[in-house]
C-alpha cells in the first residue's frame, strides 16, 4: 500500500485557506514538494508556506486568479524551473456570487463560470505535457453539481460543468496513463460559507441530516484527495467521489 508522496509535485489552486489549505498540510506531511496558488489573501499564504516549511517541506506560492491564463503561465514556469514535471494537479479553487438568479448579471455568471471552470481546465491544457506517466488531476465539487441549493445556482452550475468537463478529461489523458477523478464535498464550515444569506440554516440542516451525525471537516475531504493521488486509485477513473458523511443518501 504506497500512500507516500515523498518528492511528488503538487500543484493546488487556491491551496491556503480552508479545504485547499487542509489538502496542501495533508500533502506536505507525506514529503509532496508543493506548488499552491491563490488569489489575493497574502497573509494566509505566507502562513501555509511557513507551516509547509516547519513540517521540512517545500512550498511555493503563486498569487493570482485562476481564471486568468498567466496565472497557470507563472505555475507553469516555477514546474519548469525548480522540477522536470508535475505529479499531481488539485483544482481546489472556486468563487462565485450567492443570490438569487433574477438578482445577477451576465457579469456574475462570467466571473463564476470563468473561475470555477475555464481556468481550472485551462491550467490542466497548459501543463499537460509536463503530468507525469502516473500522474492524477483531482476535481473539488459539490452536492450542488446535483441538487438545487438556494442562491447557488452560478456555482452548482460551474460544478456540474466541471465536474462533466473531468471526465471528459479523464476519457482524453487514459492514454497517457493519467487518472482524472473527482471529490464532491457535503457542507464544510469555511471562510467560504460566510457569503451564503442563510448559512446558519444550511449548516444547522446539514448537521441535522448528516447520518454520520458531524459537518465534514476539510481533512475529510483531504484524506480523499489523497487516496485518490496516490497508486492504490490507479483504477479509479472519471469518477465523483462524495464526501457528505451520508447526507445526500437520506431521503
Ligand atoms: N465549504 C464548503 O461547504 C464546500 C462544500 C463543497 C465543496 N466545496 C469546494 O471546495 C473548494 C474550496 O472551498 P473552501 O470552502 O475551502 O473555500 P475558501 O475557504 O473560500 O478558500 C478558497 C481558496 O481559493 C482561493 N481562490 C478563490 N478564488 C480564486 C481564484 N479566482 N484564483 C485562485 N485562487 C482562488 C482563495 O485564495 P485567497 O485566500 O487569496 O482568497 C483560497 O485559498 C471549492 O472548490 C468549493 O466549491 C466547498
């Protein structure tokens, strides 16, 4: 059983808060050298660095929107500098504006879709040929790619495209023996929850439902992320994995 990812390299959009964070520190315990964008907040990524480094590891940060394409040019570029290839490819970060439908622009629905979707699988397009034989390209979704949440249909509908946009992928990089699967989280209490209207209700509803009686927390969703790094997945293909604690089996 090889859950070790001594030397592997990572890369981990919006990888220094929340589930992204958890996903980064799970990876830089087992000796992955770490390459971890965000956006804007300077403060939380210097405290991942110095974490990953305490822990003896290597982290690099690459500040910059995803949706844009010089950001996966400036991830590109550290790969091709300080490694010869890239092992593994977590496409963490999402944005995405909460409201009503009738209450949105066209310029909601580009910035969300732009994020969430074009600049996740444009980072995969421009490292393609530097993904190891081996490699593995993880998705980060949510129940809302399935089900109807309230104020959530830019985002549900940017994880239903992503995550349909993954296993497109997958079926394309078999070839090169690269697996594409994703992890489709139950509600988890981040920063990012603060921007829903009724987050008191949705985490109090979600803690009510769950049968496994707990929110997830973002290690449970890093342990999977992991899992599915690593060669024991080898066969695991195209695939959405959900981490929900059992919400979304409950009638
Ligand atoms: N929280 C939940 O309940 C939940 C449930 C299911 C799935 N998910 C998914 O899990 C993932 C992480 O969510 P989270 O709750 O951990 O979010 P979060 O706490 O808000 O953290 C978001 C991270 O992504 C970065 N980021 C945001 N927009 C970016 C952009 N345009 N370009 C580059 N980096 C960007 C942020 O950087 P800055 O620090 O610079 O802002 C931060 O590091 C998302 O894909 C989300 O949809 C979350």
């Amino acid at each position: 059983m090889e859950l070790s990812f001594k030397d592997k390299v990572v890369v981990i959009t919006g990888g220094t808060r929340g589930i992204g964070r958890a996903i980064s520190i799970s990876f830089a315990k087992e000796g992955a050298k770490l390459i971890v964008n965000f956006l804007r907040n300077v403060e939380s990524a210097k405290i991942l660095k110095e974490e990953v480094e305490k822990l003896g590891g290597f982290c690099e940060l690459v500040k910059g929107n995803i949706a844009e394409p010089e950001t996966s040019g400036k991830i590109r570029k550290v790969i091709e500098e300080k490694f010869n290839g890239v092992d593994i490819i977590v496409l963490n970060a999402a944005s995405g504006i909460l409201r009503r439908f009738w209450e949105m622009d066209l310029k909601h629905f580009r910035w969300t879709l732009e994020i969430n979707v074009f600049g996740q699988i444009y980072l995969v397009k421009s490292l393609v040929d530097l993904i190891r034989e081996g490699g593995k390209v993880i998705g980060i979704s949510s129940l809302g790619a399935q089900r109807a949440i309230p104020f959530y249909t830019l985002v549900g509908a940017s994880k239903g495209a992503i995550e349909s946009a993954l296993r497109h992928l997958a079926l394309e990089l078999s070839p090169k023996k690269i697996n594409v699967n994703i992890v489709s989280a139950g509600v988890v209490e981040t920063d990012a929850l603060k921007f829903f209207p009724n987050k008191d209700q949705l985490v109090e509803e979600s803690r009510r439902r769950t049968p496994l009686m707990r929110l997830v927390e973002p290690e449970d969703v890093a342990k999977v992320v992991l899992f599915l790094s690593s060669s024991m997945a080898d066969m695991i293909q195209g695939q959405t994995i959900v981490v929900d604690g059992g919400y979304s089996i409950v009638a």
